[in-house]
C-alpha cells in the first residue's frame, strides 16, 4: 500500500488532469455548454475533497479492504466524470 501522502497527492493529480480536460474542451469546442461544464468541474471538486478526506480519516480493523473498496470507488467515479466530459465533446 502507497503512503497516504503519496495517495493524496495521487488523487488531486487525477483530479487536475480531468478538471484540465474540461477546461479544454471548453476552449477547444465553442458549442460546449457552459452549465454542463460547470456541473462536470464541480463534480471533479467533490470528488477530490471526498476521496482526500477518505484517505485521511481510514477506518481502523481491515485496512487492506478499506483501501480496496476505497480504490474501486474511486475509479467507478472517475470514469462517470469522464463519460460526462466524452458528453460534453460528444456535442
């Protein structure tokens, strides 16, 4: 298992790398729409505050399952992020 500090700084490389990709397509492609874009980056920031303060505060017993459901919850949810960034491409 990585390092807490090494986790974290993990997840909000993640999280800039896709709150970039929406920036981008923002710039790139004028017929994005904005309200859905702005839903996208919010939904990028809970993301990074929820699974940053998961990793901070780890429920003591099992931590090895702790930390599995914690990494499948985390990629379930960065690929909803970027199916609603494909969206907003896809436009």
């Amino acid at each position: 298992m990585a390092s807490r500090r090494q986790l974290k700084k993990k997840v909000n490389y993640i999280a800039g790398e896709l709150y970039y990709g929406v920036s981008d397509t923002q710039s790139v492609c004028t017929q994005t729409d904005l309200a859905k874009a702005d839903d996208v980056m919010m939904e990028i920031l809970k993301l990074q505050e929820e699974f940053v303060s998961r990793i901070s505060h780890t429920q003591p017993g099992n931590v090895k399952e702790y930390y599995r459901k914690f990494r499948s919850d985390f990629d379930a949810r960065v690929e909803d992020i970027i199916q609603g960034i494909d969206k907003l491409n896809q436009k």
